[in-house]
C-alpha cells in the first residue's frame, strides 16, 4: 500500500489496480495542494480569481455584519481550522478528514463561508505549510468556493420546501455535504491532470504534475467517494445539533444577513 496525496482535501493511501501509473504517483504527504505541483498559468490564474471574490465578500459582508456577528464567522473559521486537523481511519488503511464547507455554506451562506474557510486555508498554509504559498488561490478556490456554493445550492435543492423538522432536511444536508466533497476533488484532478498540457519543457516532459486527466481525475474522485462520508456525517450531526438548539438559522424566512444578527452562537 504506497501513500499518495489526495490532495487538497484529504489524505489517502486507496490503491486504484487499473491505474498503472498509481504506485509512481507524485503525490506528497500534505492535506492541500503544495508548491510544485501547479504551473504559473494555473497558479496565477486561480490567484486573479480569488483576489476579485475575496474583495466583493469583504464588501458585502461589511456592510452586511454588525459587530456581534463577527464572533460567529470567526468561530467557523476555527471551525474549519480545527476540524481539518482530524484525520479518520477508514478501510483499506486509508485517512481522511472533513473541510466543514457543506455545514458552513448551508448555514451562513456560501459568501461568509468564502472567507472563514479562506482563513482557515490562509493559516494553515502560512504557519504549518499545510498547502503551498502558490497554492493558495487554488485551495481557496477549491474549498472555499466550489465546496460550500455546491453544498449551499445542493441543500436548497433538495431539501425544498420541507418543514425544517422533517427527515429530508437531514438527508438534503448529508447529500449536500457528500457530493460537494467530491465534486471539489474533481476540480482539483483537473487542475492537476492540465500541467502536462500547459507547462512541459523542449523535449515535452512536464515539469509540474506528468499526469494527465485520465489519471488525475479518477484517482481523485474515486478516492472522494469514499472520504465523501465523512464530511456527510460531519454535516448532518452538525445540522441536527443546529436544528435542535437553534432552528431560527436553518429557516429561509428572514434574510442571512438577518438571521445571522439575531445569532451570534451557532458551533459552540
């Protein structure tokens, strides 16, 4: 059993037999994507993504919060931080840990989510080199943006129309959680199964990650529908403990903004 990187979200050592190339793969030991494994062109580009999207969420949210409201971003913030800091067993000798983006985009909404997890992926970088420096953008755009929009829409979806009590609230949080996990890891794939195409030298080896998207792609995902439990199950004990001490977040009635004034305690 060879460790690989599952990358940006959780840790794996899963071994894939049809892929060939597998026991060789690259992959470090770190949670997030490291320096080195993306190019300039893909770097740089995620970098000019994120920097407009973080400043529209500093303005929206600004004028949005109010002072006691900040407590409650800052606290999923650490949430995020200290929930990636767990890695679980699962079968096949294999660890992974939760993000928290589903629970945190489908009850502060996904633009507060973009900033608690962008700070939590921000310190972690810069104090325990937990995802490169380069990588920042990236590990932002993947978790902090494609993770909890995906879990937000995803629980609306799903959860309709349906009393806040009822089963199907539950389930739409878990499906939310599950498939938002996963579908980040497929982002991630393609970021990396793209370097060969974009950055290769005169005599067309790649100089950042070698393999391709046929590689790529079904090692991340296939390893994520497995580690994609563990943030469902993370997001619905999350949501039933919510739904029991405080239901006023979980209910579309009033506006976020609003309902966020009105609850300064969510994770404690």
């Amino acid at each position: 059993m060879h460790t690989t990187h599952g990358l940006l979200l959780l840790h794996t050592a899963i071994r894939h037999p049809f892929i060939t190339e597998w026991d060789n793969l690259p992959f470090g030991d770190t949670v997030h994507i490291p320096d080195g494994y993306l190019g300039p062109y893909t770097y740089v580009a995620l970098y000019l993504v994120m920097i407009p999207i973080w400043a529209y969420v500093g303005r929206k949210l600004s004028q949005e919060l109010r002072s006691k409201q900040v407590p409650l971003l800052a606290l999923s913030a650490a949430f995020s931080f200290v929930i990636m800091m767990f890695n679980l067993p699962v079968p096949g000798g294999s660890t992974g840990h939760a993000i928290g983006g589903a629970i945190i985009g489908i009850v502060l909404g996904p633009w507060a989510a973009v900033i608690s997890i962008s700070v939590a992926l921000i310190l972690q970088a810069l104090i325990f080199g937990d995802g490169g420096i380069t990588a920042i953008g990236a590990n932002c755009f993947n978790m902090a943006v494609v993770m909890p929009f995906s879990a937000y829409y995803l629980y609306r979806i799903f959860s309709g129309n349906s009393d806040i009590d009822s089963s199907r609230r539950l389930a739409a949080a878990a499906i939310a959680g599950y498939i938002s996990l996963v579908l980040a890891a497929a982002v991630t794939g393609f970021e990396f199964g793209i370097q060969p195409l974009l950055h290769y030298d005169v005599g067309g080896v790649p100089l950042y990650m070698p393999y391709g998207l046929n590689v790529t792609m079904t090692a991340m995902v296939l390893e994520h529908l497995v580690f994609g439990f563990v943030e469902a199950l993370v997001t619905i004990l999350i949501f039933a403990y919510i739904r029991r001490t405080d239901p006023s977040l979980l209910t579309d009635s009033k506006p976020k903004s609003e309902k966020m004034r009105e609850n300064v305690v969510v994770l404690a």
